[in-house]
C-alpha cells in the first residue's frame, strides 16, 4: 500500500527547523559575545 | 597569517567583521531560502521535496567544515603555538555541531516522503552522526580542559584525530551502497541543472558568511572571558 505523504509539510518542517535553528545560533552567540565583552569592560573599571 | 596572532590586532578587525558577516550572510542566506521556496519549480522525481535541498545541503558542508577548521586550528595551535588558533578551534565547534544537526534532522524529514524512512544506518547518515557525537565531545573535552587550565592542548590533538572521518563521511557513498545518492557536485562539474543549482551555491554562500561571522562573535567572547579572568586573577594577587 502506498501512503498519501504532503511533500510540502515535510518542507516547512525542514525551513522552520534550519531557519530557527541558524537564527537561534546566531541570537545566542551575539548575545554571548555582548555579555563576556561587558562583564571584561566592568573588570576593567570601564 | 601570524599577523592576526596578536589579540588586539584581532580585535579591531573582528570588531566591524562581525557584524558585517552576520548581517550579510542573514540576507543572502534569506534570498536563496526564498529563491528556493518560491521560485525553483518541482523536480521531476523528487517534487517539492528538492527544496529541502537548500538548507540540507550548506547544513552538510558547513558541519563538515566546521570540523576542518577545527582540525587546522588544531594543528597550527599544536606547530606554532598560534596564541589564537585554539579559540578559532574552540568557536567553531558549536556552529558546527548546529549545522550538522540541521542536517542530520532536514535529511531525516527528506527521507521520509523519499525513501520511506526516517533514517537508516548507511555509511553517510551513520558517519554523520558520529560527526555530531564528535563535536559534542570536543566540546565537553574544551571546556573541561580550559576550566582546569590545562591548555587546550588536548582537545586539539582529538581536533586532529577526529578529522579521519571528515574523509569517510564525503567516500562513505562510493564506498558503500546506500539509500543516499552519490555526490551530485564535484570539483568543477555539477549533475544538477542551473535552476536548482544557483539558489545552492548563493545560500551556501549565505549560510558560510553567517558561520564566520558565528565563530567570530564566539572568538570575541571566549577572548573577553579570557581577559577578564586575567585582570580579576592579577588584581586577587595584588
């Protein structure tokens, strides 16, 4: 027996998972980056 | 290349590099997303499952790169004592690790409505994976080893080890038979048509400027916390 699969749902699942995925990355890693070079700047006295 | 070993000098160049790269790569990466989702038409076999393509495909190769720079971070840490070579190694374990996740989930959505299954232990899925398994090792090995400020000397050399399967897992097709199909892109030549190739080579673009704009927002934080440490340790001396 053949399954009826929805190609495009697999399709959204595949962009929303890169899509976030990235963007989590990026947001994360940005954010990160503010924090450390914050918290060196107060050891600095700045 | 030396040049860059100076922190500073490093950082006046990451400082404006940083966001250029992200904020370019986010709109060229978006683009060719876009240019694959609405404009390519169909495959004649695969349907609309291809589009998929467009984010499985630079997923592959950025994981894969991820660990090669990784691997040559290592080695130039490990011969010339480059003071940032293993920070570079360091910052780019965790893209790395998301891309070959992405991959490794957006190849199992494409096997379903393709193959009929989610996953199968072939060579190619089953050596990504244990690229996957790598990085997360790397990972706990470099902050472990950093905690106890044991250098990062180990972890380089598993940098280095683990590269082995970077070549397995680009073979791992021709080697052995495998759901996956053989590689459609080699050195110079392409078997996929103009139409789906070109939103390819532009996202990959796009997903690559956002990876070095990733390791190197990831380098600036491990430098910072590096910094900060050192002055709150001097100033505990004191």
């Amino acid at each position: 027996m053949r399954e009826a699969l929805d190609q495009m749902s697999f399709v959204y699942a595949a962009y929303a998972v890169g899509v976030l995925g990235t963007l989590a990355m990026v947001a994360w890693s940005w954010i990160a980056m503010r924090a450390a070079e914050r918290r060196r700047d107060k050891s600095r006295g700045k | 290349m030396h040049g860059f070993a100076n922190p500073a000098r490093f950082l006046r160049l990451a400082r404006w590099l940083t966001p250029l790269l992200l904020v370019s790569g986010l709109v060229v990466a978006g683009a060719a997303l876009a240019w694959g989702f609405l404009v390519v038409p169909p495959d004649r076999l695969m349907g609309d499952t291809v589009r998929i393509l467009y984010i499985h495909v630079p997923s592959a190769w950025l994981g894969m790169g991820g660990w090669t720079a990784i691997a040559v971070a290592s080695l130039m840490e490990l011969v010339w004592r480059h003071p940032l070579s293993g920070i570079a190694a360091r910052a780019a374990a965790v893209p790395g690790a998301v891309f070959t996740a992405i991959c490794l989930v957006t190849g199992s959505l494409w096997g379903r409505p393709t193959w009929g299954t989610w996953w199968v232990w072939d060579g190619r899925l089953t050596s990504m994976l244990v690229l996957l398994f790598l990085y997360f090792g790397y990972i706990a090995l470099a902050d472990a080893t950093q905690r106890d400020g044991n250098g990062s000397r180990v972890a380089a050399i598993f940098g280095l080890v683990g590269a082995i399967n970077i070549p397995i897992i680009n073979r791992s097709v021709v080697w052995w038979n495998s759901l996956h199909q053989p590689p459609s892109i080699t050195m110079g030549q392409s078997s996929i048509d103009g139409t789906f190739l070109w939103p390819l080579l532009v996202g990959t673009v796009g997903f690559s400027l956002i990876f070095g704009g990733v390791v190197l927002a990831r380098m600036r934080a491990i430098l910072a916390d590096v910094q900060a440490e050192a002055r709150l340790r001097r100033k505990a001396a004191v």
